[in-house]
C-alpha cells in the first residue's frame, strides 16, 4: 500500500467518522474530552482522587459514543477512562446539535 493509498483510505475513514457523529450527536446530552478521546453521552460520573499527592480523574459513561475511527464499533455500553490530564466535560446546546448537512472541511 502506498502512502497515497494510506492517505486516501484515512481520509475516506474521518469523513466516514464525520457522518456517523452528524447523525448521532442529537442523541446525546454531553461531551467529555480526555486527551486520548472525544466522548458523547447522556449519563457519566466525574470523581476526583488523590492518592500520595498525585491528583487523577476517573469518569465512568453509560451508552457512550466515541470519537475514534479505528474503532470498529463506537457505541459502547460502559467506559471507564482513568487520566492524569484534564477532563472537559460540557452539556451540549440545542444550537450546538444542528450541524450542517454538507460535508464541508472534508476533501471529496
């Protein structure tokens, strides 16, 4: 496979992500952002842990979708995302849930 190829097929596959989430964010209350990934969800629990002076969050989503294109299913019924870095986490606005029905930003 060449480098052309490569590139054609993960642009072909963020586009395809790209629809997926335009299809389903209307489904969803909240994003939650880790630096690993990008999150929708209706239900989560955020807690904060100190252990030996070392802060860390743990967020636990029930029927979450994620935001990540290798992953052959992104519906999943529980995650559990343990992290050291920051987690943002925002409840979506109605304006917010009405994306554009074009594929704009994407090469075609």
């Amino acid at each position: 496979m060449s480098a052309e190829d490569l590139e054609k097929y993960e642009t072909e596959m963020e586009l395809k992500l790209y629809r997926e989430y335009r299809d389903v964010v209307g489904l969803f209350k909240f994003v939650i952002e880790t630096e690993r990934r990008f999150y929708l969800t209706n239900d989560y629990e955020l807690k904060v842990h100190s252990l030996q002076g070392e802060v860390f969050f743990e967020v636990t989503m029930a029927d979450a979708w994620v935001w990540d294109m290798y992953r052959p299913a992104r519906f999943v019924r529980q995650v559990r995302v343990l992290t050291f870095k920051d987690v943002n986490v925002e409840e979506l606005a109605k304006s917010e849930l009405e994306l554009p029905q074009d594929d704009a930003g994407f090469g075609r």
